[in-house]
C-alpha cells in the first residue's frame, strides 16, 4: 500500500463528511447480526412509511357526506358508493381494503388534521420540518437524533434506498442505508487493501477515524445479511385470496416492506426502520393516479402487517405513515390539487388505540381557503418516542408538552 495512504484516500473520496452521514450496509451484515445478537423478543420496533409528493388526505380519509366537499370537488369527490365508510361521516379510499380490515380489527389509528403552523407549501422546506421535528428545519433529523442518544450501533436505525433519509440524519452519528439492490463489497486484493485502510491509526484525526470506523462496518455487515434475503419472506396467511395468491399487489414499497419483513422475522437488532413511496404530487388527473398509489400504500403495508402476526414479532411492530402536506381544497382545473396544509397519519400495529384522534378540519372555515391544522405532528413523535422507541420526548424535541394517547 506504499501509493495508497489511507490520508489520500480520504482526500480523493471525501469519506469523511460521508462517514458522519451514513453507514451503508449490506443484506449480509445485517443478517450475521440478526444471527449473532438477535433483537430481544417484546423489543419495539417502529417502521415509518414517507409518502413523498404531498398526498391529498381529503381523497384519502374522505368526508364523503359534507356537501361542502361534493360542491368544492365536483369532478373529484367521491360517493358513498366509491368509498369505504368508517364513521363519523368520513370513510377510507375505495381502493384501501387492507387499512379498512386493520381499522375493524382495532389496529388503525387515524391523527386528522395533522401539520404545524404557518404552513409552508414548499416540498423542500415542509418535508425537511417534518422530518427534523423543528419549524426552523434543523441539519439534524428526529430520529437522527434519537440515534445519537442510545449506544453506537450501525444496525440502530436503517433506511432503505440509496440515500440516508433526512429523518435518520444526525450530527455526531446516523443511521445506515441498505440498498434495495444489495451491497457489493470488495473482493480480493481491494478488499484486503481496504481492510487496512479501516484500521485504527492513533495519528487519524476525527473525520479520518470515522471513515475507517465506516469502513470497518460495512464489511463487517456485509457478511451478514445476504443469507437471510434468500429466505422466503413470512407469510401472509390471513389475508384473502386473488387468483391464487394474496391480494395487495406489487409495488416499490411493497418490495421494500417485504425486506423489512424478513429482517424483523430473522431477529435484525434494528429499532428503527425507513421506507418510502413518492408519486403523490397529483396536479392533474388525481383520481386514477392517487387511487393506484394508496391502493399499494394500502396493500404493501396490510401484507407486512400480516407476515408479522405469522412471526413472533407481532406485537412489537408500529407503523407510521405520513406526507409532507395535504392538498389544496378545491379542485384545480387539471382535475388535480394543489399543494396545501393539513392531512390526516395513519398508525397501525397490534399495540396501537385504533380509532379517530383530532379534530376533523371544517370545510366551512378554511384558513385562506385551505384546512386548518387541529393536530401538530409533534404531538405523533412524542408518543412514538416515548412509547416505542422507550426515549423521553424532551430529548429529541426538546420542551415539547404534549403528546396523544395512541400507543398501549
């Protein structure tokens, strides 16, 4: 290695500032962890569902029976006949079956009205809020945050996907990424070489250790994980049949949900799962293209819920589900919406209080002709801190005093 210091390898590849970012592991990695210290049993583990693009919650959770919304929407709303009522005169999108049995079976909890003040219709400035916990849209995201509480471990918190998820972004330390394609580590002579680069030096500087650190665990991931994605998934015995095989369809997060399933059921020391789905920036043509979205949202996440009542770790699943903002009310000439404030988040598990939680936003006194915000979404990650993922919500949200009661 006289030409290849690791110094210089530092300075070509910038691993440095990425090394504070994320980890990238690999199938392997995480499967050999899964093998070597499994998650306890009755540890909670808290998967959250990003919906990128805005999703539009009055097509979602629908006041099908409020005749402002038929008047607002006249090519837009739906009927009694196109949805699925729940109560309270609102009813779940026709083409959410699977949240509809989650919801009779005491499982769904639905948070309306849901936002924070002074909305910002920006995708860019309203996620990054979301997904720091902060109105000034902190460098930091919450459960980033909430990393950097609990011991060093790589395996802590994982987003699939190419790119570490904001929310999983802390400052000192991060959570991982796993590639939905799988990790490729090297092989041969470069990885041997590698394997000195990643050793501990007393001369490397802090950027420089936290690179080789990096380094070190992603190969030891690697060696743990890829056994365990060439199992079966679990099963999802108790969903119904279409021609032969369960309903629910395929979809990205469908392929990623499935990964989780595997994780989870092999015993991945992981408390904190990412996943996503975009497609939900519907200007034009909402209703075909936001029915075939919550129709996989919907389907993706009844089949994970059902592979997890056929393993052990039923009761320890809770599942978040959130967008960026809802839609503008009224309809736009496109037969879309326009980006707006307020929407409804969806938690699902066995622990979960199913039913309505905040005030449904009255279409008969919209804030600049948009839904007011009832529910701010801080209260959701106090609760989920707190009673999940077992942290005082002051430590992440600082003097934050208020949460719901949604979580047994």
């Amino acid at each position: 290695m006289d030409t290849l210091t690791r110094r210089k390898f530092i300075q070509m590849t910038g691993a440095g500032a990425i090394a504070a970012a994320a980890h990238t592991l690999s199938i392997e990695e995480i499967a050999n962890a899964a093998i070597s210290r499994p998650l306890p049993l009755g540890t909670p583990i808290l998967v959250v569902v990003t919906l990128y693009g805005g999703n539009d919650g009055l097509n979602t959770v629908v006041p099908y029976q409020d005749s402002v919304y038929q008047s607002l929407r006249p090519q837009l709303a739906y009927k009694e006949s196109q949805v699925l009522p729940i109560g309270e005169g609102l009813a779940l999108n026709g083409a959410m079956s699977g949240f509809k049995s989650l919801w009779d079976m005491n499982q769904l909890a639905i948070v309306r009205g849901v936002g924070y003040p002074n909305s910002d219709r920006s995708h860019f400035s309203s996620m990054a809020i979301w997904q720091s916990a902060s109105l000034t849209a902190s460098n930091t995201g919450w459960l980033g945050r909430w990393v950097e509480t609990q011991k060093e471990d790589p395996l802590l918190a994982i987003g699939l996907g190419s790119v570490l998820p904001p929310l999983l972004a802390g400052n000192r330390r991060s959570g991982s990424v796993l590639p939905l394609g799988g990790l490729k580590v090297p092989t041969g002579s470069l990885a041997s070489d590698c394997a000195k680069l990643s050793m501990n030096s007393p001369s490397d500087d802090r950027l420089t250790a936290m690179a080789a650190r990096t380094m070190r665990n992603l190969f030891e991931v690697s060696a743990e994980v890829t056994p365990i994605l060439k199992d079966p998934a679990p099963p999802a015995n108790d969903l119904p049949t279409v021609v032969g095989g369960n309903a629910g369809g395929d979809s990205n997060l469908s392929a990623q949900l499935e990964i989780v399933a595997k994780l989870i059921a092999a015993g991945s020391p992981t408390r904190v799962w990412s996943v996503s789905l975009g497609g939900f920036d519907t200007h034009a043509d909402e209703n075909t293209a936001q029915s075939a979205l919550l129709g996989a949202v919907s389907g993706s996440i009844s089949k994970f819920m059902s592979q997890m009542r056929s393993t052990n770790r039923s009761k320890d699943v809770t599942v978040l589900v959130y967008s960026e903002f809802g839609r503008r009310v009224r309809a736009n000439a496109s037969q879309g919406t326009d980006h707006g404030t307020s929407g409804p988040v969806f938690l699902l598990g066995e622990r979960v209080k199913g039913g309505f939680y905040g005030e449904q936003p009255s279409l008969q006194k919209l804030k600049d002709d948009d839904l007011a915000v009832t529910t701010d979404f801080r209260d959701i990650y106090a609760v989920l801190l707190e009673k999940v993922l077992i942290t005082s919500k002051e430590r992440v949200l600082g003097k934050w005093g208020s949460r719901l009661e949604l979580i047994n």
